[in-house]
C-alpha cells in the first residue's frame, strides 16, 4: 500500500474561516458531572470503552448549533441522573464565522415543564433570540452510525441532513426554516377553525411562498457545490451524486423567475386549504422535498447499496461538504465523525485523515482504539474517556 504523508496545513487562502471550539465545558451533561476541555484547531480524538462517554462530548457540540443536537434527545433526558435538580449546560470558546465568540446553552433550571422545556442560549453573555443566531456564527456537520440508516429512514430524514449542510454555506437557512415552520404550523391551526381569519391567513401564506422559495433555492445551490465537490476529489470513497426534488426546486431549476413561484405557491396554498383542513397538515411546499442521492459509478440509488458502501458515500459528501464551504463560502465547519473509521479498510482510513489534515478542518473522532488513529501523531490531540472523566493522552 502507498504510503501517504499527513500535511498539516489546510490547502485554502488566507480569506477563509476555519470554524474552531478553543474550550469545553460540560456541566451535570449526561454521565459527566463537571469537565473542561482545551483544545487547538487540530483535530480530535476521543478514544475509550463503550459506554464511557465519548458520543455525549460530540453530543455537547452539536448543541451550539440550531436544532435537538446528533441524539434529537428531549431538553430533560440530557441532565445527569446522578446530579439530581440539576440543569444541564454546555459552555465553549469559539472561533467562529464572525469572530472569536462565547456560546453557552443548557436548560432552563426555572422550567420543569417537560412538555414546555426550554433551552437557554446566550452569546457572548447575551440572551438569544432564538436558536437561529447560533447558524450566524457557527457550522457544524456530524456523521454518527445511526446516520447510516439515512438512505432507509424516508425523505423526512435526507431533507434534514441536506438542511444541515446548507447552513455552514447560508447562515440565514435556520432562520428562514424556523420562520416557515412556524407559519404552517399556524396556518394548520387556523384552517381548523370554520371562519379563519382571513388577513391572517394571507399574511401566513405569504411568509410561506417568500421563506419557501429561499429554502429551496439555498439548497440547490448546495447541491451544486456539494456535486462538484465530490467529483473533483481524488479520494477512492464512491462519489455520491445528489438531487433535491420539490415543486419549488423543480421550478427554480426550470428558470422560473422567484416572484412567480412565489406568487403560485400562494396559489396553490389557497386552494387547498380544504384539503390542508382535511388532512391536518399542510400537503405542498418546502417541507415535502426530497433528496436522492446515486452511487454514480454503480449507477445505483443509495437506497439500494451496501451498508458499507452507504457510509462511504455519506462520508464523502460530508468530507465534500467542509471542502466546498472552504472553495465557495469561505468557512470550513467543524466535523464531528463519531465511530468513523469503524469498517474503513487500512487505505480509506489514510485517505480520511489526509483529507482532514488538507481540508485544515477542527475534526472530533471517536473510537475505542487508539492504534487505528496513530497515523495522526502529531497532527491532533488525544484524549482517554473513562466514565466522565477526560485524560489528555
């Protein structure tokens, strides 16, 4: 096998932003009662037993960016169960987008609703509007072993991916999905009400086709970029080629001008609104599209592949991804691959770390074995999770 050289240097201009978490802190977070990390932009490893806490570090992080984290775990199950009372937080120095930042999230400790839980955001000290305002400041893409049932678990699941790779190329993305989540889960409230109100009801549908025709037209482009990406790299992971289908983004990509696919997706709202009211939901837009992905030299949906063969193809479009936002956006986000070079053969394992090292991405991996990562000596930095503890080894 041929050997391959570890450079440490990312291959990008000056201009770019390479996103870095420079401290973590953990408080009463799953099985860790207090701990701190201190890291560099190198990459990460945290190795350890099963069980010891390495996925709960990497659970920690994604959590400084919109959304339930890479568990999708409700508020309340985050808390030690052995901290009885108290709320869980997470705190991190960051390197971000547009600056160096303080981030902080965590429970609120005054609201023991679980149906009502809140979480608590502040930068830099200062309260949060929303979960938004993390995406104007930080990216984030993660690949964990329950993701390789992506390509089996529906169009609901694939949207979301995609969705959380748009964000490090359109900070605005979170914003946008919230405003129009928001707006059809009002409109499907209203439309259950025999006379709604109908002002409101037109001020709902306009939010929709404005906030829906940007969703769409940000995730072509990321398609786009992901696509080319992927075919320029030299790596022997199976390229993925990936298509977004929808009624907005098939109209986009037909050339049809936004102010029209806005003006007919207003449209088509209004006229189904009884049958949105029948249904319980609302049955056009956005929130419907769906992302196909195609092992190109197999010519296979990914759907239909090896297990094996779909992560390799998730992994190169996540390794595509932070090499893209280098190339187009100028932020290389944060990786987080817990359990990934679980099943890569001994050149695959090579090809990744080389492509980290060169992409100059802060990676967190995770593995119960220090060997298989030796390649990275002197390239990152190590850390031994035992039980809630960390040890820089």
């Amino acid at each position: 096998m041929e050997s391959i050289e570890l450079v440490s240097s990312p291959s990008q201009d000056t201009d770019t932003k390479t996103l870095s978490i420079a401290s973590l802190s953990l408080n009463h977070f799953r099985n860790y009662t207090h701990v701190r990390l201190e890291t560099t932009g190198e990459p990460v490893v945290l190795t350890g037993r099963n069980g010891a806490g390495k996925t709960n570090i990497l659970e920690a992080i994604s959590l400084l960016t919109p959304g339930r984290g890479i568990r999708r775990a409700k508020i309340s199950e985050i808390d030690n169960r052995n901290d009885a009372g108290q709320a869980w937080s997470v705190a991190a120095n960051l390197t971000g987008m547009r600056g160096d930042i303080k981030v902080g999230t965590g429970r609120d400790p005054a609201n023991t609703n679980e149906i009502n839980e809140k979480r608590i955001i502040r930068i830099d000290e200062k309260p949060a509007r929303n979960q938004a305002e993390l995406a104007r400041h930080f990216a984030i893409i993660w690949l964990t072993p329950q993701m390789e049932q992506l390509f089996q678990e529906g169009a609901s699941a694939a949207r979301k991916f995609l969705d959380r790779l748009v964000y490090s190329f359109d900070p605005e993305h979170a914003a946008r999905i919230n405003e129009y989540d928001f707006a059809m889960r009002e409109r499907n409230k209203l439309l259950q009400y025999d006379r709604p109100d109908a002002v409101w009801m037109e001020a709902l549908e306009q939010t929709m086709a404005e906030t829906g025709a940007a969703i769409a037209n940000a995730r072509i482009h990321t398609v786009e970029h992901l696509n080319s990406a992927i075919q320029q790299s030299e790596l022997s992971f199976p390229k993925a080629h990936i298509i977004i289908t929808g009624m907005i983004e098939d109209l986009l990509k037909l050339g049809t001008p936004a102010v029209q696919i806005e003006e007919d997706f207003k449209s088509i709202l209004k006229a189904g609104r009884r049958q949105d009211a029948a249904a319980g939901r609302t049955l056009s837009g956005v929130h419907r599209s769906e992302m196909r992905v195609n092992h190109v030299l197999k010519q296979m949906p990914a759907e239909v592949c090896s297990t094996g063969e779909q992560k390799a193809l998730l992994l190169s479009m996540v390794l595509a991804q932070a090499r893209a936002g280098a190339q187009w956006h100028g932020v290389v986000p944060v990786l987080l691959l817990d359990e990934v070079i679980a099943h890569l053969d001994a050149t695959r394992r090579l090809e990744l770390f080389e492509e980290i090292c060169q992409i100059g991405a802060q990676t967190w991996m995770t593995g119960t074995d220090i060997a298989p990562f030796a390649e990275l000596k002197g390239k990152a930095q190590y850390y031994q999770i035992d039980n809630g503890h960390v040890i820089a080894s």
